[in-house]
C-alpha cells in the first residue's frame, strides 16, 4: 500500500532542505571546514522541519511555546 505524501508535509521538508543546505554552504564557506557541511545541512533541516510543522499545524492562529 503506497503512503500519500500531503502537499503540506511537501513544502515543509522542500523549505527544510532548502534552508538546510544553505546552512552548510555558509559553513563550509565561512569556516573552511567541508565534513562540518552535511551535519549542519541535516541538523539545519531537522530543526526546521519541526518548527514549521508547529507552526503550520497550529490552529488557534497563535505561536507554540518552543
């Protein structure tokens, strides 16, 4: 049985990685250190993912404690 993937849950992990992966090209290039990119580019998107899915899937219109 295949899984449906939501259009929201779409934009949430596209803007994660997005956001991510510029996360660790600005480290790679600030700090000059290329093995620190990709943890910071997963780290990055992780975060963000679950921030935005507070965000977005909070119905009383108010920011989450957080």
């Amino acid at each position: 049985m295949r899984k449906i993937i939501t259009l929201r849950s779409a934009v949430i992990m596209g803007v994660a990685v997005a956001t991510g992966a510029a996360a660790g090209g600005a480290v790679e290039a600030v700090a000059g250190i290329g093995e620190a990119g990709p943890v910071v580019t997963g780290a990055v998107a992780l975060w963000f993912a679950e921030k935005l899915d507070r965000i977005i899937g909070d119905d009383s219109g108010e920011e989450s404690q957080g």
